[in-house]
C-alpha cells in the first residue's frame, strides 16, 4: 500500500520529511533532501523503525525521488533518531554516510561494547552521582541476568568524516561544517553558504529571466552568491539538528566515555557552539525538530539566557553540599521527580553533572573535600 507523506518543499532545491519517532513525543525528526548535480543527499535519516522506513521512501517519493538514487547522508550526530535508518539507506542506495570524528567513535564504540561492561560502567558512575540503592539494584540485576541488550548496536559506521569549518564534497552546492559540540561531542550545524530562495534569488527567477530558468538557479549556486534578501535579511541557511531548536533546549549531559576520563565541559562547549551559529546569522534555521524559524541570534540569546538562569538557580541549590543525584531531585523539570521514568532520571543526573561541571569551571563551586559520594557546594 501506497503510503502518503506531507513533506515541505522549503525552495533552492531543500526538502524536508517528517519520519516519525515511536512513542516519543518529541514526534517526529525533520530529514532533510539536499538536492546536487550528483543526486538527492539526506541531512539526518530518522529512527530505525519500519514505519519511519516507509515515511522515509514515501517522502523521497513525494520529493520526487527514491530511496536508491540516494547519493550522501549527513549526520548531524549520532543519537537513533538522527542516524537510525543511515544503514538502510546505503544498503538500498549505495550512499556514503558522513559524520564528525566524535560521534563516529561513539558509533564505534557502542557497536563493540560488551552489554554487562557497559552496565558497570553505568553503576559506577551512578554510585558516584549518590544514587540511592533501590536506582542501583534493577541494574545490578539486569548485569546478574545476562540478558542486557544495548541500544545502537546496528548503527552504521560512516564511510566518510565531516571535517569543521571545511565545505563538504557536494557537486553544485556550497554546505559548510560548522562543530557544535555539546548535545554530543561531535555534533555539526550545517550551513548552506547560497541566497536564500525567498529573498529573490536562486530558485525564483524574476520577471525578465524566466528564459533560463534552472540555468539561473545554477549560476547562483556557483558563484556562491551571499547577497542578502529584503525580506530575510542574514546568510544563507543552517540545518542546526538538536544544536538550536525553536522551542526546545537540547539535553545537555555529560560526554559519557568508559575509556576516557578527560574532565570535558559539555554545557560550556554547547554555550560557546550557540554564539558560534549566532555569528552565522543564517537568513533561516532548519531544525531536525518541531519548525524551520528565522532570527537565529534572538534564539540563541534566549537560550543563553536559560541556562545563565538555569546555572543561577543550581548555585542557590548549592549554599547546601548536595550530590549530583541529590541536585538532579531538587532541579526544576517539566514533571516532579517522582513521575521521571527510570531512564530519565539517569539523563537528568547527567545532566545536573553537566551544570555542576560548568559551576566548578567557572569557579563558582567545588568538590567538598573527602565527601563520598562527592558532594558539591557554591563557593
Ligand atoms: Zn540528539
Ligand atoms: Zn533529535
């Protein structure tokens, strides 16, 4: 049966297709068409889920296209609902999988990982947030059966690196990486360095030029014209995956790594990657979720002023020492502690990990010396 799906032809050759997420209400992951002389490139390809499959080659369809005359896909990182499908996709296409040195690793590394080393791991690192002992058993138990199945274990290994700040091999087209390291260490904007098509170039032909319609288009796209329209002032257009969202801030956690223990600052970097794409000024933002938007500085502002709120908040926590697991519980979330899902409360002490980090670096609180589980106060 034939399956319909609405998707957005956003002008300039860039489509979007919303691939559902099962039982999540995040909804949907917004997957890019980038058409280039050699054939559609996909920005992001969606979870892993025959339905999202059957979205997926439906909307290739409705582009215009199909699955097999797939040429390149993008990752903007690694997370299942970005880079689930990527595998079938080149099995049905023969495409080569792109993604930033960082997340590919993690790729790498979850494919290889041992299920009972990785719930050590996870307990351990629990342990030392102050987990309390009914949060530790189910995994103690989970490790004890022998049955633990790891998520992303059939995730593909790209074939190709996308490398910061360099143009990607694209026939046709001007994309630029830009590293937006935070969400995940290897997180990556990317930026379409050509006029937007509502500002009166591009795809459009004006009155006068309609003899040569695509040529124009075409001549457009080599020359990299950057001049910015009337109606949408800024450069270009950056598909920003989780990195900037029009309601939704990204989770910021900690990078977890079982053989690195580098003390990185996760919410620093995702601070200094938003003014990064705010510099940018896109003309339009394309999000991996909810909307595209326009005025990617007033977002980020936004941003950056939720998590200056959001750090001062957890300083006022900290005038008492508290565990991450102990701030995590005393943290503002959209639902009380006791409704978190078990699954959830592990990302929100990460993420409280990720905010404590960020106060330690700035100088603004410490490790009580000798506390274990290690304790945190404001200094
Ligand atoms: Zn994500
Ligand atoms: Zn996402």
């Amino acid at each position: 049966m034939a399956q319909v799906t609405r998707v957005t032809d956003h002008g300039g050759g860039v489509w979007s297709i919303p691939v559902p997420i099962p039982d999540n209400p995040l909804g949907h992951t917004l997957v890019h068409l980038l058409d280039t002389d050699r054939g559609p490139v996909l920005i992001d390809t969606g979870w892993d889920d025959p339905t999202a499959w059957d979205t997926l080659t439906a909307g290739l369809a409705a582009c215009g296209t199909s699955v097999s005359d797939v040429h390149g896909v993008l990752i903007t990182h690694h997370h299942p609902d970005h880079h689930g499908l990527s595998a079938q996709v080149r099995e049905a296409s023969g495409a080569w999988i792109a993604m930033h040195a960082a997340d590919a690793q993690i790729v790498r590394r979850t494919r290889e990982a041992d299920p009972a080393s990785w719930l050590e791991y996870l307990e351990e690192k629990l342990t030392a947030a102050g987990a309390p002992e009914e949060h530790l058993a189910p995994l103690r138990a989970t490790r004890a059966s022998g049955r633990a199945g790891l998520p992303g274990r059939r995730a593909a290994l790209p074939d190709r690196e996308i490398v910061p700040g360099e143009l990607l091999d694209l026939a046709g087209r001007r994309l630029r990486a830009i590293w937006t390291p935070g969400h995940t260490p290897g997180h990556v904007c990317l930026h379409l360095e050509e006029a937007h098509p509502a500002a009166g170039e591009g795809a459009h032909p004006t009155a006068g030029e309609g003899a040569h319609p695509t040529a124009g288009e075409g001549a457009d796209r080599a020359a990299g014209r950057r001049m910015p329209g009337p109606r949408m002032p800024g450069h270009g257009r950056l598909f920003s995956g989780d990195h900037l969202l029009p309601e939704i801030t990204p989770h910021i956690g900690l990078y977890e790594d079982p053989d690195d223990a580098t003390v990185t600052d996760p919410l620093g970097d995702y601070l200094d990657s938003l003014e990064r794409v705010a510099a940018l000024a896109p003309a339009e933002v394309l999000p991996a979720h909810q909307y595209a938007f326009t005025d990617a500085p007033a977002r980020v502002r936004a941003l950056l002023r939720h998590h200056e709120e959001r750090l001062a908040g957890l300083l006022a926590l900290l005038a008492t020492p508290l565990t991450p697991w102990r701030l995590a519980e005393a943290m503002e979330w959209n639902r009380p502690w006791e409704l978190i899902p078990y699954g959830s409360r592990n990302i929100a002490v990460s993420e409280a990990e990720a905010h404590v980090r960020r106060l330690v670096k700035l100088g603004r609180a410490e490790a009580v010396p000798g506390s274990d589980p290690v304790m945190y106060q404001a200094i």
